[in-house]
C-alpha cells in the first residue's frame, strides 16, 4: 500500500503479444497480471502492442508497485492516452495549411487526402458510399471555409460523422501493413484506373508532408514514409514534341480566332501566350501597367501577379481566380519578358480597339469580370478546327491553349537563346528547362553528328 492509501503489489507477469483476426482487421492484446488478476489493452497494430509490452517489461524490471485497483503502475497517470484519429489530424493540416496557400494548392491538398483517408478505415460496417465519401471529404471537411461555415447537408453530414468515427489513429501509420494500402491508394483513380505519374507525385508530397506535421505535433516519433519500400511510377516530365505548333501554324490560329464571334477581344490573349510564353493564369491578370510598349519593334512586359483558376470554393475572396504572386516567386518580384514587334502590333491593336477594364485588365469575362477557362477554352477548341487540317485537329498539336507556351519556349531555345535566359524569361529552373523541354530543341542531332564526322575525319591520311 503506498502514502495515500492505495494498494499495491510488486506480483506482476507480463505475458507475450497475442493477435485476435477480426471482420474489420486484426487486433493485438497485450495481457499482464497483477496480484493474480488479469488486465489487458487491444492495438490496432503490433507495433503499439510490442511498444505498450516493453514499458511494462522495464517498469517490472526497475522494481516499480503496480495499484492492484487499476493493473497499472503507479508512475503512471490514471487517464488513458487520447489518440488523434488520421481524420482529425488531416482537418488539422487543412486548416494550417489555408491560410497561406493559393486556391489550386488548397483544392491539390484536399484532394489527396479525400483520396488517402478511405485506405485508413477501420471497418466497412454501415460504410457510406465511396460517392457520399468523396463529396463529403473534398468537397467539406478538408475545405477549411466551408468546415467554418458550418455543416453540410444530412447527406453528407452522415458520411463525415461515418468517417470520422471510424479513422484509424495517426500512431498507426508507424505500421507498414497500415502505410502501404494509403500509399497505393494514391496510385489511383476513382474508377480504379491506374492515376498518371505526376498526379501519384503530387499527392504522394503532400501525404509525406501532411505525416511530416504529424510528427512535429507528437503523433510519431519519425516519419515512416521515409523508410518504407513503395516506389511510385516514373515521372515523365518532357513536353510532348507533338503539341508545339510552328510559327506558321500559330498565325493561321491567330487568325482563325479574329474570324469567330467573341473571338477579336481575345487574339491578344492567346498572342501573349505564344509570342513571350505567359502562363494562362498570367494572361488573365495582365494588366496595362505591365506593358512598356514602343510605337513598333521590341517593348516589354513586367509580370508580376497570376490569377491561376481554382474555383470559388478554395479561393479566399470566393471567386474562381484569386490574383497571387507569380508561380514560385516571392510577393513583390517581377519577371520580365521581352515582347516581339509582332506582339508589341497585336497588344497597340488591341488596346485601341478594346480598352481594358476598369482596373486595368486587358482580357475579360462576358460581363465584365476575370476571362474564364470555360469561355476561352470553347474559343480555342473552335479556332483548331478553323484553322488546322482534319489529321492536326485529331492530333495533340496545340490542343490546350497552355501549348502555346510550350511553342514559345520551344522557339527560343531552337533559335540559340542561352538556357539561363530562355529560364528567366519563362519562370523556371535551368534544370527543370531543360528537363521538360529536352525533346523539343530541333536540330540539336545533326550538329551532333557533324561534330563526330569531324572528330572522326574520312579515314584519310
């Protein structure tokens, strides 16, 4: 009996692991016995189990009393551990990470984990359907803003109560058998078809990086992703030739937009595109504070904002575009391009003829606000059909208006612009330049083997 009373015995056995096959998975007990009774604690792993059993291995070991009215030792707290479930925590990670992230980042992020935490279930009993799920994780619980909002329809609001009662602890993934289901989930889609590269990629960054959090709150001791044996399929990072238009085809494109209806406003649009390479989140935002245009030959432009589309549901202000920094740059560094005579005629053209909006924007939406994917994309996929052959049209070539960024950059490095420059005018590393853009640069074979038959000689002497 100790100080206050309590009783307590030094007559402890602790007994091995035991594993118990249950419906919804296995279980692991571990059972000792104090003073001739038995007590027992149940894991979801054998990793917890074996940890639980060798604090009470030592404990016995450093001849510590055991309170014969609760199986414990004494230098033990009476209340059990509360274990974070993977759902809490991933809200947790939602909500750290929205404030400072941009809208495509936010919905990237609830996308892998709506797409992860279905692999970390404890049981299939009442389970709702993987729709219900889906809609209920992307589309509420990991949007911090709408979370605050309040809750969801009944519906849904089933499906995340479901959910979040039945989520594995964070600890567990310390477990390889529990980690390897949730890394293979990622190498899917939601038919079941295998998901591409660079999306297994993307949403295994931000798992790792998601459990990284986990271990600086205190749920793990190291990060397991880091040491478990999953390879992801191979990332193919190049542009496809295919997609680049030629300077031919990109004027037959221009023009073919002047000639649809709708379409004269937005030839600028996709001129930038092709002639100095912006992104089209870039072109959305440009503004006319940004062009040093002379009366003819080469002006510039000086980028400094992005208005990339994410949708009014992961934006802070609720609109689809949020206007940011350029994509990895710092809020107050600007990029600047050079612009061709032949885009410095198209944007003089297109300021005489269209103005700009109130704010400034050269390009606009049909009542006035941020030009939408949807509008210039239909313009786009019109334009094609106008202005290539029936073959091209059935072809990747410059099937997304995005490509006309490749053709540009394409174009600088076949016509000998250094690398570093072609880099710094697009907005990229030297080295991811040239690892997307390697099979784009013509010509470079030829030389090659010029240089060798030079090497060589003839064999004469």
């Amino acid at each position: 009996m100790n100080s206050a009373g309590e009783p307590t015995t030094y007559d402890v056995r602790v007994w091995a692991v035991t594993k118990r096959q249950r419906r919804e998975g296995p279980t692991y007990r571990v059972r000792w016995m104090v003073a001739g009774k038995e007590w027992h604690e149940t894991f979801r792993t054998r990793a917890l189990a074996d940890s639980f059993r060798s604090d009470l291995i030592s404990i016995t070991r450093r001849g510590e009393p055991f309170s014969t009215t609760t199986g414990q030792p004494l230098s033990w707290k009476r209340t059990e551990p509360v274990l974070t479930s993977w759902y809490e925590h991933a809200c947790a990670y939602v909500d750290m990470k929205w404030p400072h992230a941009a809208g495509k980042s936010r919905q990237g992020i609830a996308d892998s984990l709506a797409t992860i935490t279905p692999a970390l279930l404890t049981s299939t009993k009442s389970r709702p359907s993987v729709t219900s799920m889906r809609a209920a994780l992307y589309g509420w619980s990991f949007n911090a803003r709408r979370r605050a909002a309040g809750p969801p329809d009944e519906h849904l609001r089933r499906a995340e109560r479901w959910v979040a009662a039945n989520t594995r602890p964070v600890s567990d993934l310390a477990d390889p058998a529990v980690l390897r289901p949730a890394l293979d989930a990622l190498a899917l889609r939601m038919d079941g078809k295998p998901a591409s590269a660079s999306t297994v990629s993307r949403k295994r960054a931000i798992f790792y990086n998601c459990v990284e959090y986990a271990v600086e709150l205190g749920h793990l001791t190291g990060n397991p992703i880091a040491s478990i044996k999953w390879r992801a399929p191979k990332i193919t990072e190049a542009v496809n030739p295919r997609v680049v238009i030629n300077h031919g085809q990109a004027q037959a494109l221009l023009a073919a937009v002047r000639q649809l209806r709708s379409g004269p406003p937005l030839v600028a649009f996709f001129a930038v595109m092709y002639y100095a390479a912006l992104r089209p989140g870039e072109a959305v935002d440009l503004r006319k504070d940004a062009l040093s245009l002379p009366k003819s030959g080469w002006g510039e432009l000086y980028l400094s904002t992005s208005a990339p589309s994410a949708g009014r549901s992961w934006s802070e202000t609720g609109t689809r575009r949020e206007p940011r920094q350029l994509k990895h740059r710092g809020t107050e560094e600007v990029r600047i391009v050079p612009c061709p005579p032949a885009l410095t005629t198209i944007l003089r053209d297109h300021l005489d003829e269209h103005g700009t909006t109130p704010d400034g924007r050269l390009f606009r939406g049909v009542r006035g606000g941020p030009l939408s994917e949807s509008l210039y994309g239909r313009l786009w996929a019109k334009a094609r059909v106008e202005a290539l052959t029936d073959e091209d049209t059935a072809s990747p070539l410059a099937r997304r208006p995005y490509d006309l960024r490749h053709a540009a950059v394409s174009t600088w490095l076949n016509g000998g612009v250094p690398a570093p420059q072609v880099a710094a005018w697009a907005g990229h590393s030297v080295d991811v330049l040239l690892r997307v853009y390697a099979k784009c640069i013509a010509g470079q074979d030829d030389i090659a083997r010029r240089r060798i038959e030079e090497a060589l000689g003839d064999g004469r002497s």
